[in-house]
C-alpha cells in the first residue's frame, strides 16, 4: 500500500541498523515517548532488529494507560445514569475502573457509544434532546483539537446537551518530570510525531538545552522509528543534543497553529493526575470557565472517589523508562491485559500489554512461569 | 461457529480458582469475571471461549463436544455424519456482497465442509422482530433460497417465532446442517503436525470490513464487499488432490469467521499444541480493507471472514494442494502463509516484514479502534 509499504521495507531496515552499527562505540539507553510508537516497535518486532546495547525504553505517551483510576470510575459512575448516552474512543471501553468496564455498564443498561470524531456526538446530541451526550475527552495535544472543537461548536451553535469529561494531558510536563527524576536512565528521546504535527516542536528546545539530551521528533511506522532511533544515536555519539524533526513528511517546527489557537480558546493548562506517575504540576488541560456548561464534571455531581492501586504493579516505573514489564514479577502472570493490575497493562499502547500481546515468545522463561503457576493460583495467560 | 468454539485454556488448569484476595490487599483494581453477558462474549474470541469453558461444556460435556471442532462428527449406521448449527445476528442485514439469508446458509454449509463433509440438508429457525417489512423478509428468504441452490443443499425443516418491537433486531436466523464424510477423510483441529503447511485460501478481512464500513458509516474509496461463499466446492478440489496415500493429507480445515485468522490459527496451535509461524509479507490482504484497518485502527488479522479457508497440510503435499485450490474461483488466490513448528506450543508467531517477529494472540472480546 502507498506511503505504507515504503516504511515498512526489510532492506531499508537493514541499511539503517547497518549504520547504527557503525557508528555506535558504546550502550545507549533512549525512550520513545508515544504509545503509538511502543506498539509499533512490539508489533513489527523493531526492538530486536536493534544492535546490542541499543535500548528502547517505553514512555509514558500511552493516554488511555495515564488516565487515573479516579476519571475512569467518575466516567463510569456517568455512564450508569439514566438520560446519559456516554461517547468515548474505542480503546477506553474496556479500561478497567474499580467495578468493570464501559462494556460492563453497557450491558447492565448504559447508553455506551463508541465515535471515531468527538464531533459524532453533536448529531447523537441533536437526534436525542433529552438525553445528555457526555464526551469522555482524554488524550495527549493530538486528540485535544477535535475535543476542542465538541465544546466551542456545542456552545457556538447552542446545543445545551452535550459535554465534556475532561483527562487531558500535555507531554512536556512528563518528560521534565521523566529527566529530573535521581532514576532516570533516559540519554535520548524518540519525540512524539503526532503531538507534534498538532504543537510544532519549538517547546522541546528548552527541555534539550537544560537536560542536554537529544529529542528527535518521531513518526511511527517501523522505518520511522528506525531513522528516529539512528538520528538519535547520531547525536548521543557526536555529543550533541537539540531536536530534530524525523517526522518530516508530517509536520514542521510550528505545528498546526489554527489548531493550537483553538485549543487555548477552549481549554487552560492546570495540574493533572497521572495514573502509575502521579500529579504532574501544570501537565493537562482543563476546560475555561466559559465553557462551563459543557464540562461533565460540573453537571454531574459525582463525587471524588479514592482508589489505591496494587502494591505489587510497577506501571510507574515502566512508565518513566526505569523498569521494562519483564522485570515485572506479576508480568503475564497475575497481571494480563484481561485482567491488568496497571496502568501499562490495560491498553493494546501500553508497554505492558504490548510486550504481552506481540513480545512474549521472547522470554521463554517468563511463559514456562505462566505454566508452573498456572495450577497453583489459577490465573493463566488467558484469565 | 458451530459446536462451541475452541477453547484458549489449557486442560489442566483449573476453571473455578482465582486468584487468592490476599495477594492484592486492598486491591481495587476488579477481576474480570462480568457479572452480565457483555458484547465480548459473542466476539469469538477469548471472551467466547471463557463462556463455553465455564458454562456450557461443564453442562454438556462428552467426547463428540470435547474435539471443540466447527461441526460434531457422528457416526451412525456405518456412515459417518457432519452436524453443525450457527445463528445469524448480522446488522444491517443487507449489506455489500450479500445479506443475513445467503450469510445462514454458507455459514452452516461451511462448517460442515470445513469437516470434509458433503452438505446435504438444513433447517432454518427464525426469530422475527414485530414490524419487520414483509418484503424485506421475503428478499432475505429469496436469498438463502439461491444460495442453498447454489450449494447443493434443501431446507428441509423450520420454525418461525415472533417478537415484541424492540427485542430484536428485525431478523435472526438460525440454521442447522447435516452432511457425509467420506471414508478416510479426517480433518480436526488437533492434527496439526509439525512441518505441515499453512494455507489461506484468499484474501481476509472483506467480510468484516464491508459490514464495518456500511455499521459506521463510514464510506471507503473502491467499496468493500463481502466475500460470503459456500466453501464446499473447494474443499472437494482440495480432496481430489491425486495422491497415493489416499486422502489423509489435509489436516486441519477451519474458516476464519469472527476472531479472523489469527483467532482460528491460535485455536488449532492449542488444539493440536503445536507452534505457528507466519510470514507477514504473504499474508494476503486487499489494499482496500488494509487501508480501512489503517484508518480505523483494527488488524485484519482479527477482522471476519464468510468465504475463506485455512488448510494445515502435510508438507509433501501442500504444493499439490495449492495447484488443485487454484483451479477453483474460491481458491485463486491461495497461498501458503507459514507452517507448523515444535517450538512454542499454543502459540502462533508471525515473521514481520521489516524482519522482526511477534506473537499473534487470540482476539480478546471485541476488536477496539485505538485512540492514536
């Protein structure tokens, strides 16, 4: 397929590791900051065509696995009332909350939709005026436009019933907070493609500068994250650290500026919760106070829910690039996308589920674990 | 989707144990056990196989049921005997390439073959929903009249029950089938030997694609259409492959239907506990329905299919077979996308096309777009 299968060529492949290769005089540790990227390494197996000492590091840019357990329960408690059609993305839906899923909630009644564009929801809201239509609006800066232009056309054109349940969150934030941690091991940054084709990527040059570390903005088919990965090694090897722009093809240095525009019109940047990490000062999106009667969380009364997550889970370390889910012990044991402990286990972008879903032949070790626990304590690979 | 489908468990673990509370604490987090039938349940994939493991074998176990295969195989008077049944709940119930009547009987005529079998009779049961048009009916029944044409086969029985508006969705339809195997055949998921040959029989995803295009809405360059077919046809070519050993060479004989072909191979690499590992690059798939996957973030490796087949084959005679499946219109396209291997039993891998390689899991409940 055209503009696909150029970036999925074998030779090309070769060619570029042929050249990390040979400029590579000792071990690099990098992350690819997007979830959409992890999948890609795990589902074309990019991880392993990389040289010895090479290492990739998964990030925190999966947005269904960063959403706190406290929003999902709050979307849940939404989702159940009468009079509510609740819309989400497709992958959220069976995001784990403390009792079941949207599937869940579906089946015992809830008004569950899947769109594919936030916008569904005004023509849902238009052909049902008695119900209220509630957005789950979550994501990083690529999903924030399209959610901003569900709350400036709902209040432009007056449709009172619908709103948004906002869990933005912003990348920059996290990888301050990934850089300044006494842990991190992260020496170069695989930067997010598609944030980027929305923010430019101008806001990354202060992080280059303070950390001196490389960030090359990224795309996600595997021979982008190939040249991303060489570009970045490139730099690490020659001791130099600014960003650069892999992603070409894509996006420029400013990024889509009518788009930002929107964004700031709609929403205002504040503190936000981030599921396995914590609170990040200053990391998400909020709506402004003009927008009030389109946000969820003020028209539902829904109270502050306290969740705590297993002690057992190391989703936060995964999440910052510390820990890889092998050095999980619960990894494929207790811990399976049917029935994930963690952030990283519960979407098809997280680290976890990734390496479950594509990676796990590779680790013999860990199945024959599978296997030994399997009769002892009954979870097994399938759940 | 006949007799339940295969299970994603291994024999031995236990059903009922779960994980002792005492290990999370306070664990918030929920174990997944829904409470309620979830849509998942009907996805064909793990879900599917949870269901028929925890509720319906414990209640009708016996050794016919335990193969686990698309059609039970009965032997009876000396003859041996195919039976299967399969409901039909497809929405829209028109939809490019066919329709919820021609979709009932290849269905069912295709987990007969899928056995090897000859169909020969079917029963149709439907379920009609109140204010249902007449003449939608009537187009729906003229359908699955020229389809059972088509295959050979007559509808020799039937009921018909209606609904209240609103619980159900204009039709289902439910058919049964029974067919002959021939002496010598025997096909079942647990014959899969290492070295034999996978083979898929076309291209896959156009069943899925087109009913997700026409679902949501969406409207794609070059209109996908379903590729439903009864599949007996090309099984009796792939039969009549000459050989002297007589006709034990094809294995395993499954159709991919919901769960796609990365669910049905990892259902056979249970069954048989062998290994699978495909070459990515030889997977066929149209540029149409890959670009829709693209868009839509699904992978046609789980997407459904109502005209295909995958054959497990001895090695000497998988290039005998493939010639012999060319021959047909339903099997122009074949090729041999992997083979069977000893190591990583239950597990299906796939050489990627950049070179890497990834494991293909069952489909676990519904196929979900991701968010980016």
């Amino acid at each position: 397929m055209k503009y696909l299968d150029e970036y999925r060529d074998g030779d090309v492949a070769k060619k570029i590791v042929g050249e990390m290769r040979r400029i590579q005089t000792r071990p690099w540790i990098l992350m690819e900051v997007c979830g959409g990227q992890t999948h890609s390494i795990v589902k074309h197996g990019i991880d392993h065509l990389l040289p010895e000492g090479v290492e990739l590091v998964h990030g925190p840019g999966c947005p269904v696995c960063v959403t706190p357990l406290e929003m999902i329960d709050k979307a849940h408690a939404i989702a159940q009332q009468r009079d509510v059609i609740f819309c989400s993305f497709g992958d959220m839906l069976r995001v784990p909350g403390s009792d079941g899923d949207l599937f869940t909630i579906k089946s015992r009644g809830g008004d569950v939709r899947v769109v594919y564009s936030p916008l569904d929801c005004l023509k849902i809201a238009r052909a049902n005026p008695a119900k209220q239509v509630v957005f789950f609006a979550i994501g990083f800066e690529t999903t924030a436009p399209a959610n901003a232009m569900l709350a400036w056309r709902a209040r432009e054109e007056q449709i009172e019933n619908v709103s948004l349940l906002v869990s933005h969150v912003l990348v920059p934030p996290a990888l301050e907070a990934i850089l300044s941690s006494p842990d991190n091991r992260v020496q170069g940054f695989l930067g997010p493609g598609h944030v980027c084709a929305v923010m430019g990527y101008r806001e990354y040059d202060p992080i280059s500068a303070r950390y001196h570390v490389p960030i090359v903005v990224t795309g996600f088919e595997p021979i982008d994250i190939l040249h991303g990965t060489l570009m970045t090694l490139q730099q690490l090897e020659q001791g130099r650290a600014v960003v650069e722009n892999q992603y070409s093809r894509v996006l420029g240095p400013d990024g889509n500026v009518p788009a930002q525009n929107l964004v700031r019109r709609v929403f205002v940047v504040g503190d936000r919760k981030w599921r396995g990490i914590g609170t990040i000062p200053m990391s998400g999106f909020h709506l402004r106070d003009e927008f009030a009667q389109h946000d969820a969380e003020k028209l539902f009364d829904v109270a502050e829910i306290a969740t705590l997550e297993p002690e057992i889970c190391i989703s936060g370390e995964i999440l910052r690039g510390i820990k890889k889910p092998h050095d999980c012990p619960a990894f494929g044991t207790l811990c399976t996308p049917q029935r994930p402990l963690g952030a990283t286990m519960v979407s098809a972008e997280g680290a976890c589920a990734a390496y479950y879903a594509y990676g796990r032949h590779l680790k013999p070790e860990s199945l024959h674990q599978i296997a030994a626990q399997a009769p002892a304590n009954g979870v097994a690979a399938h759940g | 989707m006949a007799s339940p489908r295969i299970s994603a468990r291994d024999e031995e673990q236990p059903l009922e144990e779960k994980p002792s509370p005492a290990v999370f604490g306070s664990c918030p987090l929920p174990i997944f056990d829904h409470p309620q039938i979830v849509l998942g349940h009907g996805s064909g994939g793990k879900l599917t196989a949870d269901l028929i493991d925890h509720i319906f074998l414990p209640a009708f176990r016996n050794p016919i049921l335990d193969k686990l295969d698309d059609q039970a195989v009965l032997t009876i008077g000396g003859a041996r005997l195919a039976f299967t049944t399969d409901s039909f709940v497809v929405t829209p119930i028109f939809f490019p390439g066919g329709d919820i009547g021609r979709l009932a009987v290849h269905g069912t005529v295709n987990d007969l073959a899928m056995s090897g079998a000859r169909p020969l009779y079917l029963s149709a049961a439907f379920i009609l929903e109140e204010g249902l048009a007449v003449d939608d009916l009537r187009r729906v029944v003229e359908s699955m009249r020229a389809a059972a044409a088509e295959a050979g086969v007559e509808f020799v029985t039937g009921d018909t029950k209606v609904v209240n508006r609103g619980k159900g969705d204009q039709v289902f339809i439910t058919t049964t089938g029974i067919g002959v195997i021939e002496n010598g055949v025997h096909i079942s998921a647990d014959r899969a030997r290492p070295g034999d040959q996978i083979i898929l029989s076309g291209f896959i995803g156009d069943h899925g694609m087109a009913i997700m295009s026409q679902r949501e809405g969406l409207e794609f360059e070059g209109a996908i259409a379903s590729d439903c077919a009864s599949l007996h046809g090309l099984v009796a070519n792939m039969l009549a492959t000459s050989t002297a050993d007589g006709v034990d060479f094809i294995h395993c004989l499954r159709d991919p239907t919901r769960g796609g072909a990365a669910t049905t191979l990892n259902e056979i690499a249970k069954r048989a506990g062998v290994g699978m590992l495909l070459r990515e690059q030889s997977i066929p798939v149209r540029e149409s329905v890959k670009g829709a996957c693209e868009v839509l973030g699904l992978d046609p490796l789980y997407v459904a299919n109502e005209g295909k087949l995958v054959a497990v084959v001895a090695p000497e005679m998988a290039h005998a077979v493939l010639a012999q499946m060319h021959q047909h219109p339903l099997g122009q396209d074949a090729v041999i996308v992997g083979e069977v291997i000893a190591e990583h039993p239950g597990m299906v891998l796939m050489k990627t096309a950049i070179g890497g390689t990834r494991v293909l899991d069952v489909m676990f409940g519904e196929q979900l777009p991701r968010i980016c």
